[in-house]
C-alpha cells in the first residue's frame, strides 16, 4: 500500500488580513491561543501522517521554520519550500513533485480550521485506489469558494469563485491525490489571474471519472478574512 505525505500550503499575502499580516505570515496569526498553522499540523499527525512538506512566502519564511523548527516536538520531519512567484495553489503544489515521489498525498491550505478526523477518509482513498478525493461543506457564502456542482449526488465538475453558485457545498482546503496529481498540473494553462487554479486540476479528476468526494461532517470554517478570521477565533476558543 502507497504510504501518505502532508502538504500543508502556508505562502501567500494575507491581505485580506492586513494589517495583521504587515509583518508576519497569516499563519502565524493566533487561533485560539496556538498559532494556526498548528491546527493542520495536528490533523495530520491524528491521522498517522508525520512526513509534512510546508510551503510558504518568501518574506517570512525564516519566523515560519524559528516557530517549527525540524518538526520534532510535534512528533513530525518537517521540509520546507519557499513559493518565490504567487502562482496559485497548483504552483505551489507542483513544488513538492520530489517530496511526494511514489507516495499519495493530503493537501491541506494552512488557513482552514477542521475537526474532521482524516483517518477513515484516508482508508477509503486507499481501498478504492483512487487519483483524488475532494471535501465539501455548506456555506453562507459560497462565492468565495470553488462550488460543487451536482447531477443528484454525483460531482460533475467544481467552479471556481461563481457569480451564481449551483449549490452551496463549497470545496474546502483538503485535497487527497496519488502521485498522478503532478502530471495533471503540466496539463493546464495559469488561469486570468495568473495562477494555476485548484479548480483546474480538480475538474481534469472529475472529467476522467477518477475523483470521489466526502461531506465534512465536522466544523470546519476557513480564517482567510478578518471576518471569518475572528469568526474561527471564537468557535475554537468557545470549544475549550
């Protein structure tokens, strides 16, 4: 059976926080009196994945390794990579093809804040020997999101950012891929905005009857606004 390797994607600017993220990485921005990256560290070493590749920006990335370090006190082996050019989420992906090699992988973006144990979802990735596996949660506001689109229960295909959302399930930040997922990536073209958009990779999965997907059951929000930044704040502290 492949084993499994953690990415966790930790670059971009924060501005939609700013100026909280003026001199640090959003990251690194306390939830619940842990830093946040933290939160997807712990997801993934509950779920027996411990070999984490972090990638981040190029502006803080020495404050990112000072509050990780090896990954040692997490019980982890952390390597780092630094996304020089803001090229979306495939690009930085696409930088951790060496990391990754033979094995699958759990993609997490470091601002969703979750509880949902990975464990059973990572059995049936497995079982099914699949190429991708997508997560999706109702939200309120499903035009911040890539959006699910369905023929009853059946994904056809995500859109990314819609004027007018088909539904409400909003694809979060945890993508399971096998290896296949790199060569998917040389398969697309950078979207108007210059980035190598998520949505793309995930539809050529879907197109190719090679995707499954899961609803998250659990809480799960992302801190990607100031808004939805002290939302997630708050329900993880009100949890204690």
């Amino acid at each position: 059976m492949r084993d499994t390797k953690g990415i966790i994607l930790a670059g971009g600017t924060g501005s939609r926080l700013y100026p909280l993220t003026k001199v640090t990485n959003k990251h690194l921005l306390p939830i619940g009196g842990k830093p946040m990256i933290n939160y997807a560290i712990s997801r993934l070493s509950s779920a027996d994945v411990t070999d984490i590749m972090i990638i981040t920006g190029i502006e803080h990335c020495g404050a990112m390794m000072s509050l990780l370090g090896s990954g040692a006190s997490y019980g982890c082996s952390f390597t780092y990579r630094v996304q020089d050019e803001p090229d979306g989420i495939g690009g930085a992906l696409s930088l951790c093809e060496d990391f990754v090699g033979d094995s699958d992988c759990i993609v997490l973006l470091g601002d969703n804040i979750f509880n949902e144990d990975l464990r059973p979802h990572i059995k049936k990735f497995k079982d099914n020997d699949e190429d991708c596996m997508l997560f999706f949660k109702s939200v309120a506001d499903p035009r911040r999101y890539g959006v699910g689109v369905f023929n009853k229960k059946k994904l056809i295909k995500v859109e990314e950012k819609p004027e007018k959302p088909q539904t409400d399930l909003a694809c979060v930040g945890i993508y399971f891929y096998s290896n296949r997922v790199f060569e998917v990536i040389e398969q697309i073209n950078k979207s108007d905005r210059g980035e190598y958009e998520i949505s793309d990779i995930n539809n050529v999965f879907i197109e190719e009857k090679d995707c499954s997907h899961s609803i998250i059951k659990g809480r799960w929000s992302d801190a990607g606004t100031m808004s939805s930044y002290h939302t997630t704040s708050w329900s993880v502290y009100q949890e204690k």
